[in-house]
C-alpha cells in the first residue's frame, strides 16, 4: 500500500495531486485548514482511501499533534511507500520589509517553512525506523532566486527550502529517500487572487500578474500537479533537485 500525505489538500495544486494520486489508486491524507469534499468521491472511484486532518501549519503544538496523528494511522504491516507533499504557503503579508509586523512575519515562516521542515524531518525519522520508502516533494517558488519588490518574506521563505532540500538529499544519499524541489511557475490559484489584491506600493510588479489572469496565462492547477506526479512516479528520480515546470511543458 502506497500513501501520500499533502499539506494544502483543500485547493489548488495541493487539491490536483490529491485527485491524481487517488486516480492512481494511492491513499491520500490531507492536512489543511478546510476539506474538500470532492476528494472522497475521487478515492470511492478509484478504491483508494482519503482522510483529512484539520491543521494550521502556524501552530508548533498542531504540527506535533498531526505528526502523532499520521504515525498511528500510517505505519502498518501494510505501508510500502510514503509520500510527503509539502504544499501549503502563504505569500502574503506582501508589503515593504518595513511595514511588515512581527506577528505575520511569524506565521508565513512557520506556514513555508518551519512546517515543511518539521514534516519532512519527522517522517524521515520514522520512515527510516519502519524500512518504508519516503520521497518528498517541496513546493518552491522562482521568487526563491529572484528578488521581488514587497516579497521578502516569501522569496527568503522559497530560498531556505531550496536549500534545506539540497542539504537534506547529501544526508540521504545512501539511502532509499529522496527529496525534491519542485517549481510550478504561475497557476490559476487563490494564491494569484491575493497577489492581484496587492497595491501598487506594496508589491510593484501587480499590474504584471493582473495581465496574467487578463491574458489568460495562467497555468491549469491540474496540468502542473501532472507534472508532479510524473516527476515523482519516475524511476530515475533526481534526489535534492530542484525540479522546474518549465522543463516539462
């Protein structure tokens, strides 16, 4: 038995590789703050399993509290191969690093990073104690090498993660694990819908994502969760790559 665990199940591309893992008949738990409905209509077609579990990835006592959740549900004479989907992000507060209060600088580190961090080191852990296979798959961001005006929080959030997943694949190269990187580029998310909120003062490249949406060129969540999905089904998976959307389509 194959899972995936997602982080952000409820909507965007965290929605579309829930679906498509449950296509592929590959269990899914979702960790957000919301459920999606949809998703266990999609695992009844395929036989497949969806369980959702409440969290604000925020909150260190509610990472703890599903980490302890997963590993009583997961870990069974019947698990092969585990799945870590780290997806869930947040881009706002977008503002000059000036303006930006201490309690929102908080909570869009702990949500991009603390949170994929704790994740993929507890499931690391217990992987390794089971003799489960674990591939991980970060969510990153181009923003994490270019800087952009009134995203410091977000491009310095998407840069640690890249690094963290180069620096964690040279601790597990000897190993069955591997972790990824992987970019999406621009997609028709709620993530979008706030960047398009933002003003002029304080994120000066909006009038640019607005012609996106305005254009139509806003990639289909559910395209790039296909490229996902294939990066991650291959055999020949490169370990602490940084995989990028535009290399696929």
């Amino acid at each position: 038995m194959e899972t995936a665990i997602i982080t952000g199940a409820s909507k965007g591309l965290g929605a579309a590789v829930a679906k498509l893992f449950l296509e592929s008949g590959i269990n899914v738990v979702g960790i957000s703050r919301t459920d999606n409905t949809q998703l266990y209509s999609y695992a009844k077609e395929n036989n497949a399993d969806y369980q959702f579990i409440s969290c604000d990835l925020s909150e260190k006592d509610a990472i703890e509290k599903v980490c302890q959740s997963l590993e009583e549900i997961l870990f069974n004479d019947t698990l092969s191969k585990l799945y870590l989907i780290n997806n869930a992000g947040l881009v706002d507060p977008i503002d000059r690093a000036e303006n930006i209060e201490i309690d929102d600088l908080m909570k869009q580190i702990h949500v991009n990073t603390v949170a994929p961090m704790a994740l993929t080191n507890y499931f690391l852990k217990k992987a390794t104690e089971n003799n489960i296979q674990l591939l991980t798959a970060i969510v990153t961001s181009g923003a994490a090498d270019k800087p952009k005006y009134g995203w410091s929080v977000y491009c310095s959030t998407k840069a640690s993660m890249n690094m963290y997943t180069q620096t964690v694949a040279i601790e597990q190269a000897e190993t069955e694990h591997a972790i990824i990187a992987f970019s999406p580029g621009v997609m028709d998310t709620g993530m979008q819908e706030i960047i398009r909120s933002s003003s002029q003062g304080a994120f000066k490249d909006v009038e640019s994502f607005r012609a996106l949406k305005e254009n139509n060129q806003l990639r289909d969540a559910d395209v790039i969760g296909g490229v996902l999905i294939d990066i991650l089904m291959d055999d020949n998976i490169e370990n602490g790559k940084i995989y990028d959307v535009r290399e696929y389509i």
